[in-house]
C-alpha cells in the first residue's frame, strides 16, 4: 500500500459521500499513515472539555474530527469543480499532480 496521497495541507476538498457529503473545505492536516485529514468545518464533533489554561470554564468544544482520504475528492483551482488527480513530469522533470477535469497542473 503505497503512501502517496491525492490530496496535501491547504487543498480545497469535497466531501463525496457519507453524513457530510457535499460539504467543501480547507484541508487543515494529512494523517498519512491512518489515510485521513481533518477539513475545516467538515464533520464537527462536540468534545467535553474539562477547565484548562486555555478554556478556564471547560464545557462543550465544536472541533474537526478527520474524514476517511477516499471520501474526498479535490476542488480544480482553475473551474472550481471537483476532479480526480493523475501525476505525471513537468518541463523540469519533476512529478507534479494535474487535474484530470482540465489537464491543469496543480500547484
């Protein structure tokens, strides 16, 4: 099972299926090894929180929880639509990921 992932920090991502499906945002963090990322404001979950420095009442925090890599698919910068990702070399031979939607290269 190779490591090489679709998707990177700071990519603009849907949700594709399951309880969040349609929802689109902002790649926070890559869990490699367990193929998952946490999407900003894409499946919140509530966290029983008890006083800390940072939170001096404690309570109920809204946080991301991740979402599975294969549930996601990437947004084309260029159209805005989703798109699958291929790989292929540039001009200076180095392995870049592309829109298969519009061939665009992805930066």
């Amino acid at each position: 099972m190779g490591n090489k992932l679709h998707i990177k920090k700071g990519d603009s991502v849907i949700v594709i299926t399951g309880e969040a499906k349609g929802q689109q945002g902002r790649v926070l963090d890559v869990l490699v090894k367990k193929r998952r990322a946490i999407v900003e404001g894409v499946n919140m979950v509530s966290k029983h929180t008890k006083p800390n420095a940072q939170n001096p009442k404690g309570g109920i925090l809204k946080k991301e929880a991740s979402i599975h890599i294969s549930n996601l698919l990437l947004v084309d910068p260029s159209s805005g639509e989703p798109t699958r990702i291929g790989r292929r070399l540039n001009e200076n031979n180095k392995l870049v990921r592309y829109s298969k939607k519009s061939e665009e290269e992805i930066k």
